[in-house]
C-alpha cells in the first residue's frame, strides 16, 4: 500500500511540473488566442452602473427603422403582412385611409403587435416606415 501512495505521489509531481514547463512555453500570441476563446460572452452589472449609451441624435428615418424592425415580416408577407412595395398587399389598406393605417401600426392589428416590436421608436419614426414601405405605390 506505501508503494501504491509513492506512485501516485510521483505521477502526481510529473503531471505538475510537465504541466508548469508546458505553460512556460506559451507565447504571447497563443495565450492571447487563448484569452480571447474563453472571454466571457457578456457583461453583468449591478442596477444603476450599467454603461450609459449614447442619447439619439434624432429621429430614425423610415428606412432604418423598416431595416431594423419591420423588415423581417414585411418582406416575405409573414401571416398576412403587406409585402413591402407590394401595390396589391397594400392597396385595399391605403384605401382605408392613412389614419386607420398608422392606428393599426402604434397599436397592433391582427398578428403585427403594437409599433411592431419597436417599443422605443416615436409614432413619427412608424409613420415614416410606414411611408417607406409604401413609398413608389
């Protein structure tokens, strides 16, 4: 038994000092690589210190907010949304005039939810992506 905890005491002292001399032998390059494959994937912050961003500058224009949250629906007709650019998807809602459009837009008609996801965007910055979307009709 004194011969098996010798053993294993010596097995136990070549793993570390093989190990130690293996991490010796990493260069700056690959430790960075390394550093860099286990970063964590975010950041945690305690209420009230999170990192402030940068106030807007303006209004978005239709364009950005059609690219950034309508554009996923809105381009392929997902359950029943007019195809943008689209005149007969379209037509029979211009037709019902602008004020019911953008009452449908800031409030959800059907399966579009209310301002279609972009819970900070100004009715101005829908009604401009409204306009986008139907713009050329």
């Amino acid at each position: 038994m004194d011969m098996s905890r010798r053993m294993i005491s010596v097995l136990f002292a070549a793993l570390t000092f093989s190990t130690a001399a293996f991490a010796s032998n990493v260069s700056q390059s690959e430790y960075d690589a390394i550093a860099e494959r286990i970063k964590p994937v975010g950041n945690v912050y305690l209420a009230g210190s999170e990192p402030v961003a940068a106030e807007p500058t303006g209004p978005r224009d239709g364009a950005k907010v059609y690219g950034t949250f309508c554009i996923a629906c809105h381009a392929t007709g997902v359950t029943g949304a007019p195809k943008t650019g689209n005149a007969e998807d379209w037509g029979p809602r211009i037709a019902q005039g602008k004020d019911v459009l953008k009452n449908h837009a800031l409030n959800g008609f059907n399966a579009m939810p209310a301002k279609g996801t972009c819970m900070d965007c100004s009715d101005e910055e829908i009604v401009a992506a409204i306009e986008h979307m139907i713009a050329g009709l």
